[in-house]
C-alpha cells in the first residue's frame, strides 16, 4: 500500500465542499456567487496545477531534505513548541513570499494567476499554478535552512494549504472576534478585491497579525468588488498562465538602461504600462469571436472536465505504479484536454487541431503499448479522408462553435 498516494482523495473531497457550497448558495438566494465560464476556468487551472506537481512535488521535497542535510543552521528537535513555532514561522515565510508575490514584476507573473477570477468562492481557491509553486518552495526553503525537518515542513505545507482553501467563500461573513488572530474568508476576499481601499492588503494566510504588524491590514467594510483592477478578457488555458510573462518581456524590450531593465523585471506591477497587455491580446488573441453566442454544446465541456477530473484522480492514486509512456500520456492528454476547454469558452477555430491532436496522441498510444506503431499510418489516413470526404471542419465550426461559415 505505500505506494498509494492519497493526495487522489482531495480531488472527490474539493468537488463535494464545492457541491455543498453551490447548494447552499442557491439556498441563501446568492447564485452570482458562482459564473459558469469563471467556474470552469479555475478548476481546469486547478487541475493541472494537480498533475503537474506529480511530477515535480517531490523535487521540492529533495530540494528541502538536500537543504537541511547540508546547511540547516540549527538542530531543531520536534516537540509540541516546535510545531507551534513552525506554524508561525511558515505564515511569517508565506506573508513575505505572498506580499513579494504581489509587489515584484516577476512573482507577480506567477501570483497574477490566483487573482484573475472575478468569482470568490472555492474554485477560486483551486487557481494555483505549478509556476506559483516553484517561486513558493523557493520561500519555503528558508525553514529547513533555518532547521525545521523537511517532514515537518511538508507537512505544514498540507495543513497551510488546506486551511487557504476555506478562506475562499462567500457563504461565511464576518467574524469579527475571530479576525484578531485569524485570516477568514471576509478578511481573506479582501485581499481579492480591486477597491481602492482593499489593494494590497491582508497578505497572511492563516494569521492577521502579521499583517497587523507590517501595516497592511484591512477588514471589511464595503461589500469588496472581486478580481483584478484590470481584468484579463480572455479564458484561453495558455494566456492565462502566461501573459504576464508577456508583458514582462515586452516591458524589459521597451526599456533603456540597466535600471530601467532591471526595474521591468524586479519593479512593481503598479508601474507596468496599462497599454502593453490590450497590445498583445491584440497580436495574440486575434481571432477572438463573439463571445454573446451562448455555448450549444456545454455538456461537451462538462464531459471533457469529467473525464479530466476522473483521470486525474486515478493517475494520483496510481502514480507511482506507471511507466514513464503512460505518465507522458495522460499529461498530454489531460493538458490538451484543458487547453481545449479554455478554447471552447471562446469559441476558437483553431481547436479543432486541438481534437485532431488528441486523436493522434490516444491512437499513437494504444497501437504502441499492442506493439502495431508500424500501422500509425491507418488514423492519419483516415483523419485526411474524413477531413476531405466530410470537411468535418466546417461542421464542427457550424455544430460546436456555432460559428458562420461565412467567416
Ligand atoms: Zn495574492
Ligand atoms: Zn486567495
């Protein structure tokens, strides 16, 4: 049984809190809590998130071992006090690495993510990318330097994140007691929104004293307004992750100077210049279509989230039993899958490529594992001849993306 990874239960656990809270929204009269496209798009970025740390999580804990074997500073036995002193250390560590996130250009590009959705609820919660990940371990590794064991450390790292996922909902307002020492929902969707008030506030993830101390702690007042001060206008899976970096690069290329540079990359995000991301939508997002038609084929959505989640949750569990062909399989597909979904929201023409890719790749890996790749030829041909014969393009442009065949 070692070899079971039980991370596969948080998949079905997330889906039935998230269950609980659109029921109970629909109870308390609240449905704009949630939005469809916003929904989808936080849990398709939450479920590579997932995938991808298969692969990498336990890179991030060598990286913790490797630190604490070799540099720890001090030699911190664990007792009850040291795991209090760990929780508090973490959040101290969490609130830096949070505030960097939000006031260097380059974090920034990875935190960003986290703060696309306009929605406040648990699949807001779930928008964490792998990037947002790799600058966190970075931050991390000062507790094993420091010289807490990385047990301890991976360990905080489960309770640190499993706390932050109930601080993303509505459904709980304030508690004012509670918020002397404690990050809530009410404190936390305050650092969610773009008022005025509320920009750059409340950084602690499970503790508001930190915030308290450093100066940068808000509660509620008004009802806050969610999402960034710029909205992103686009759901596409690939912009979303990456168009900060983007903007970075186009910002580095417009500057003079080493300080300038430097500034592009290291400096603030409230100094980015506002006319470079509509500039590269523009040049990126080109074929951007009407986005008040109104999906016809939802459920083929649905189906292809289903089938990701399901995936997902099996490939967690069995992990550590797969070769490397069926981990690269069920990466490319779930990712092609999710890239495909983004793509649907907006109606893209192109990903019909997309669905002829995820043929291609299902097929490859089934005539491979019987050991007939030498009849690979058989799919290609017949996708050509059903393209030609059928032009199923046309159709799925007509039936799927209800789009004119004028255009
Ligand atoms: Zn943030
Ligand atoms: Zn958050």
């Amino acid at each position: 049984m070692e070899h079971i990874n039980f991370l596969a239960f948080a998949m079905p656990a997330f889906f039935i809190f998230l269950f609980l809270e659109y029921k109970l929204a629909q109870r308390k009269k609240k449905p704009e809590i949630f939005n469809y496209e916003s929904s989808v798009s936080n849990i398709s970025i939450g479920i590579a998130e997932r995938l991808i740390n298969l692969f990498v999580a336990g890179s991030f804990y060598q990286l913790y071992f490797f630190i604490y074997d070799n540099y720890r500073f001090l030699d911190i036995p664990s007792n009850f006090f040291v795991w209090f002193a760990l929780i508090l250390a973490t959040d101290f560590v969490w609130y830096w690495y949070h505030r960097l996130g939000h006031e260097v250009n380059f974090f920034w590009a990875a935190h960003i993510v986290h703060h696309h959705s306009e929605e406040f609820n648990f699949t807001a919660a779930a928008r964490i990318t792998t990037l947002q990940a790799v600058v966190r371990t970075g931050f991390w590794c000062v507790l094993p330097l420091v010289g807490f064991h990385p047990d301890m450390v991976i360990t905080m790292l489960i309770v640190h994140g499993a706390y932050s996922f109930f601080t993303h909902t509505q459904l709980i307002g304030k508690i004012k007691w509670l918020e002397y020492v404690f990050v809530t929902p009410s404190i936390h969707g305050v650092h969610h929104a773009s008022d005025e008030k509320y920009l750059d506030k409340n950084y602690g993830d499970m503790f508001t004293f930190w915030d308290r101390i450093f100066g940068t702690f808000q509660e509620e007042e008004e009802k806050p307004k969610y999402g960034l001060t710029h909205p992103l206008k686009s759901y596409s899976f690939l912009w979303q992750h990456t168009h900060y970096y983007f903007e970075i690069y186009e910002l580095w290329k417009r500057s003079k100077g080493f300080k300038a540079r430097w500034n592009a990359v290291f400096g603030s995000p409230a100094h980015m210049d506002q006319d470079i991301r509509p500039m590269l939508e523009k040049r990126f997002l080109q074929d951007k279509s009407n986005t008040h038609q109104r999906l016809r084929f939802r459920n083929y959505l649905y189906i292809q989230l289903g089938v990701c989640i399901l995936f997902l949750t099996v490939f967690t569990y069995y992990f550590e039993f797969l070769n490397l062909l069926d981990k690269v399989f069920v990466l490319s597909f779930i990712l092609i899958t999710l890239i495909n979904c983004g793509a649907l929201l907006e109606q893209r023409k192109w990903m019909y490529y997309l669905e002829y890719g995820r043929i291609f790749i299902v097929t490859t890996y089934f005539l491979y594992e019987e050991n007939l790749l030498t009849f690979l030829f058989v799919p290609i041909a017949i996708m050509i001849f059903a393209e030609q014969l059928f032009s199923l393009s046309k159709h799925y442009q007509k039936v799927v993306l209800q789009l004119e065949s004028s255009e």
